[in-house]
C-alpha cells in the first residue's frame, strides 16, 4: 500500500497524519517506509528522534527524496516494503504530483474554519 498524505495547504497535520499513520503499521509489524519529500525534514526529523528514544519502538525507516525520480524511486521500492506513506510539503510540488501519481489512497487533510 502506498499512501499519500499531501496538499496545497500548509500547516493542516499532513506529517502528524504521517509519521502516526507510520508508526502504527510499524507497531503492527508490518515493514513501513516513511518518505520525507518536504524540504523542512520534520517528517526525518521526527524519526530520527524516535530513533534515539530510549523505548525502542517497532522501527520506521525514513528516507528524503526530492524531485522527478520519486515516482521510480517509489515503484522500485514497493517491491520491498509493505507500506509506504509519503509525506507532501504543504504547497503544489513535483513532489506532490508524483506521490498522486503513484500512490493506492492519497489523503489530503483540511483545517476547518470557526466562521
Ligand atoms: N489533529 C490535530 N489537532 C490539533 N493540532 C494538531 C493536529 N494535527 C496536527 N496538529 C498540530 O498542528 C501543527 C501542524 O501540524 P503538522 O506539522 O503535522 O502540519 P503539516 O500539514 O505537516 O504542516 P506543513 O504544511 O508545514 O508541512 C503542529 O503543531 C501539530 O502538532
Ligand atoms: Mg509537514
């Protein structure tokens, strides 16, 4: 399953949907790949720092890649993993594109409004 958490918008919870999303296939033993195609890293950043947590979690692999080659680079590495969630800048990318391109399920999350 490759799953898309994307969108135009900023600041809507696309790397908390992410990296959770992630972590709880992980924790149901399945081998999950988490990519980072934001710039801002905080999809890696927030892996890295699970990986120096002492608790020693089920481990999330987390990779960065930027760019025209993700769509390749994500059909290749389907073939060795169970799950990947890719995790989208908040603005219209090449990154973005790709990842609708090649993933099963894309969601796309939105802050609703008080007024
Ligand atoms: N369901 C939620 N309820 C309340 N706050 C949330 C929720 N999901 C995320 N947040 C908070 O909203 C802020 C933005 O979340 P996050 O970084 O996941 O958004 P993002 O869409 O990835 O942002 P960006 O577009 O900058 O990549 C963070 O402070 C996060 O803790
Ligand atoms: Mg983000």
């Amino acid at each position: 399953m490759i799953i898309l958490i994307g969108g135009e918008k900023g600041g809507t919870g696309k790397t908390t949907i992410a990296t959770n999303l992630a972590a709880k296939r992980a924790m149901e033993n399945r081998d999950v790949l988490l990519i980072d195609t934001d710039a801002q890293g905080s999809a890696n950043y927030w892996a890295q720092s699970r990986d120096d947590s002492e608790a020693k979690p089920h481990r999330v692999a987390c990779i960065q890649k930027f760019g025209k080659g993700l769509q390749a680079e994500v059909q290749d590495l389907a073939k060795r993993y169970q799950d990947i969630i890719i995790d989208a800048g908040g603005r219209d990318s090449v990154e973005l594109r790709a990842g609708l391109v090649v993933s099963n399920k894309a969601y796309i999350p939105i802050q609703p409004g008080c007024d």
